[in-house]
C-alpha cells in the first residue's frame, strides 16, 4: 500500500491516488484490442509522446458518460507507452485528484520525462457545461484526451471549454462500447 509524502512546512500532505489495478478479464480485452489496433494504439502513443515534449505530464482521460471505455484506453495506452520505454504512471481520479496525487512536482524542468495517465471520469455530464466544475475536475491536468462512442454526437463544445481553462485536448477517441444495459437509446 502506498503512503502520503511527509507534508512540507505549512501545506498537508496530499494522498496518493492508486494506480489502476484492471481485472483479468480486462487484461485480455486490453490485448486484443492491443493486436487489432496497432497503428491506432501508436498514433494515440505518439500524440501523448509529443504533448509531454511540449511540457504536458498530466493527462486526463475524460467523457461524458459512464461505459466509454476510459479505463480501457488508459490500460492501452499505457501499455503502448510502456512497450515504448516510457515512464507511465496510471492514476485513478475523482474531482480535482491530479492536484493531489502526491508526485513530485517537475518544477516546470523538462529532464523528468514521466507520463501522467489519469483515468480522469466524467467530466462533461449531460447539460449545460458548469465552468466551475469543469474547473475543479480538471485541476492539475495539462491535457486532455476526450473520449465517446459511437453511437454518440462529437460535442465540440466540451474541446473549446477546456482551452478556455488552459487545458490542451490532445485529440478524440472514439470507441465502439456498446450502450450499457438500462441506457437509453
């Protein structure tokens, strides 16, 4: 089990986010979706690879709905990212958890090449964009990947609030998740 960082003078210590522990039945849908897809997997690699030489360690994974395949993607990626020698951490967040992860900060210095994946949840519920919650769900990512399936709309708008925020969306992802029992069509 990982502990907090001892605090530093005059600020808490901030707890550790756990790393993303799929199940085995994900390792193998992770696999196949890893052989079936291998120029895409690399594409999105390379994307990532490229917005951390810009200076972007974190990035979130985000939607709008539960059931897009978030954490599918994180696994993936990290497991592409990792084949490539990369120093890949997978954080699970709720609201504003990238802020308290408990890595040490770069101080803005380019030699830490570590990649920050969070498995960020929902961060565009259905309705109106609420700027301040966008603001706190995002709190501490330096980029974004937005993620939905197919048998939903692109929402652009999602794109524009977050540059609003100064957060760079590095691309979407769509996936082919079937609509989860219960939704409606």
């Amino acid at each position: 089990e990982q502990s907090a960082p001892a605090a530093t003078p005059g600020q808490p210590a901030a707890p550790v986010c756990p790393t993303v522990q799929p199940d085995p039945g994900d390792a193998a849908l992770v696999a196949r979706l890893l052989a079936a897809g291998g120029s895409q997997w690399s594409a999105l690699a390379d994307e990532v690879e490229a917005a951390r030489l810009a200076g972007h360690r974190t990035i979130g994974i985000t939607g709008g709905e539960r059931g897009e395949g978030r954490t599918t993607l994180v696994a993936g990626l990290a497991h592409t990212l990792r084949g490539r020698g990369r120093d890949v951490v997978v954080l699970t967040a709720g609201p504003a958890a990238p802020a308290r992860t408990g890595l040490p900060s770069d101080g803005g210095r380019q030699h830490d090449k570590r990649i920050v994946l969070i498995d960020a949840g929902i961060w565009f519920p259905p309705g109106p964009i609420r700027r301040q919650r966008l603001m706190m769900a995002s709190l501490g990512c330096d980029a974004a990947i937005l993620v939905r399936r197919a048998d939903r709309t692109a929402a652009p708008a999602w794109a524009t609030a977050l540059a609003a925020l100064g957060v760079t969306v590095l691309g979407e992802v769509v996936t082919f998740a079937p609509a989860a029992a219960g939704d409606a069509a």
